[in-house]
C-alpha cells in the first residue's frame, strides 16, 4: 500500500515554505524578533495583539467541548451583509488551500481537464496532479494581461477553468471587461481566486449569484490577519451553493473558535479596512523605492505583494538576504522575465531595511 500510494503520487513535489524564522534566527545566531518574514503575503500592518485580543474574546463565547452551533450561520450572515449578497449563496471552509482542495474534488474527476490562467497560485497545479487532473497552461502575455477569446476558443474538452484575479504571483488585477467576457465565454465551471481583492480594484462577488458557472475563492488570511487561524469561503450561485454545503462538505468544517474569531474580525471592519489602506500606500512607496534601485524592475501592484526582477541570479539575492535575516520568495520565471522574487508589502520601516539590504547584495 504505502508503495503503492509513492508511486501515485510520485510526481508531486512536497510544499517547502523554506526555512523557518525560529531555524534562520537559530541558524544567524539573532532574535527572532530580528528576522524579516516577507514571502507569505501575510498582513503585517495589524497588530499580533489586536488579533489576539479578538481571539481571547472569540474564546470566552464559545464551549470548546460542543460541535459548533451557529457560528457559522452568523458567519455567513455578517459576509453577506459585506458582501451584498444572500447568505445561502456562501460555503465556509478551513482556508483558501481548502477551497481549492473541495472545488477540484467535488467538480472534477479523474482524467478531467483544467485550464489555468498562468502564472499562478502554486496549490491549483499541485492539487491537479494529486486529483489526476490534466492540467493545461494559459500563459499571461508578457505585459502580465490575456486575450479572453483566445483562451475559450482554446477550450477543448476542459472543464474548469482557474483564474486568479488579483494574480499570484504576478500582483496585477485583470480589466473587470476582461474577466467578465472570459466568464461568459467559457462553458465550463469557472474558479475565479479573489484571495487578494481586498488590495485590489474592485470584485466581482455579485456576477457570481448571477451566473451558473462562476465561483469565487475568499480569504481571511491576506487582508484580515487570521492566515494562522485557517478561514475561507466560497461564493456562487444559491444553487451550487447549497448542494455543495448539503451533500458534499464534512460536518463541522471549521471550529467554532476560527468561525467566532472570523465575525469579531467583520465586526472590526472600521480597524482593518484602515490597515488594509495603509498596506496599499505602502505598497505604492516600495514600488517606486524597488525600481529606483540599479539592476531592479519591480511590476505594478494590486495585492501586498510585489514582484520584481535584478539584474542578479535570483538564488544569489535570496540566499544573501536570507543570510541577512530577511525572508522572501522565490518565483522563478514568468513570461518575458527571468528569475523573480516576490516580497511582502510592509509597514514603511520594515520595508526600508528590506531595500537597504536589496540594495547592499546587488553592489
């Protein structure tokens, strides 16, 4: 069996964050307090303790010892207020990589075929390949943009089509016009990731209620601080909804602590829609800062993220920036540009040591 269960899955490629802040501090002889984590588009503009007072305060209303009750239809209730829409037409899970491991699985099946607007979201390509799932690329123009026509008419006999809108880990969000004429193009399901419109321009949670084909991935875990509490959710259409929470989700999904946790966040949404403003200019600065620095192109951003390019080998300026205490990500290629990084968007002290020291390794 376990042979068995190697050789099936003998293609996947295990998911390596890369090294922890405790094994780099350990390893650079500093505090962790001294590392600089940005390669996980986590929301640094909030404060641990504000999150931490909302969970102790989550923690004193609910009774551990009890299977959740209503918390997730409060839940429910309170995004739909957000939202704009009916809370029958939202489904709860335990995080955005969740999302996509129920969507493929309960969509899909083995030898199906699913196009991907790429680059994009690592998870999409990896849960494909441990589903069996045939998975085929749309590659982005170089000016990181795409012609809808030209991806339905290359439809073929594909069902699923992912798009990720703003782009991991290309950062731009796509002209609404853009992805609405892509949606009604395509005959298939379409998965459309908002993980990150929060930053962005605008989304397109209404047109998913409207329309048969269309569902959308959210998260807690960009823009609201909770990415260690695991809290996602989908919307579509009432009906896809509710055959996906009635004859396809497990019980109890997520505890009722992370769904209580998740409504004290929408009850404070004055504090983060601040924070999540405060991300966006700070994001606007380093964008300037990165490309006035010699051997850097960084690209437009609309998440809180940003990548960019030196004129370096990527795994040199990764490796002495790790060396430095400063965690960020490796991308690799994405059309017209070789070996990219991406780093967080911090608060504007934070970021002025990242470009201090982007600058001091690209001497």
């Amino acid at each position: 069996m376990i042979q068995e269960l190697s050789d099936r899955y003998s293609s996947v490629k295990p998911y390596r964050p890369g090294e922890s802040v405790f094994e780099l501090a350990q390893r650079l002889g500093i505090e962790t307090s001294d590392i600089l984590k940005l390669n996980a588009n986590e929301n640094l503009f909030i404060q641990e303790k504000y999150v931490t007072d909302l969970i102790k305060q989550a923690s004193e209303e609910v009774d551990p010892r009890l299977y959740p009750q209503k918390e997730g239809d409060n839940l429910k209730e309170a995004i739909s207020k957000i939202e704009q829409i009916n809370p029958e037409e939202i489904i709860i899970a335990s995080g955005g990589d969740h999302l996509i491991e129920i969507l493929l699985s309960a969509f899909l099946r083995l030898g199906d075929v699913v196009q991907a607007i790429t680059p994009t979201f690592s998870m999409y390509p990896r849960t494909c390949l441990t589903r069996g799932l045939k998975y085929i690329e749309e590659n982005l123009d170089r000016d990181f943009t795409f012609d809808p026509e030209k991806i339905t008419n290359n439809k073929g006999d594909s069902k699923a089509l992912i798009v990720c809108n703003p782009n991991n880990p290309t950062g731009n969000q796509f002209k609404k016009e853009s992805i609405i004429r892509l949606i009604d193009g395509y005959q298939g399901i379409v998965f459309l990731d908002e993980a990150y419109a929060e930053y962005g321009k605008y989304t397109i949670a209404k047109e998913a209620v409207k329309r048969k084909n269309l569902v959308i991935l959210r998260t807690f875990s960009k823009a609201y601080g909770l990415a260690g509490m695991r809290l996602g959710y989908i919307i579509t259409n009432e009906e896809l909804a509710s055959l996906i929470n009635e004859r396809y989700m497990m019980p109890y999904p997520v505890s009722s602590l992370t769904l209580k946790t998740g409504l004290k966040v929408l009850q404070n949404m004055e504090y983060f829609e601040e924070k999540i403003q405060m991300a966006k200019r700070s994001r606007d600065i380093l964008f300037k800062k990165l490309n006035k620095i010699k051997g850097v192109k960084a690209f437009p951003s609309d998440t809180n993220f940003i990548l960019f390019t030196t004129k370096h080998s990527m795994d040199q300026v990764y490796s002495d920036l790790l060396n430095l205490g400063i965690i960020i990500r490796k991308i690799g290629n994405v059309p017209g540009y070789r070996e990219c990084l991406r780093v967080t968007v911090a608060p504007t002290p934070i970021n002025q040591k990242f470009t201090s020291a982007l600058e001091e390794v690209l001497k």
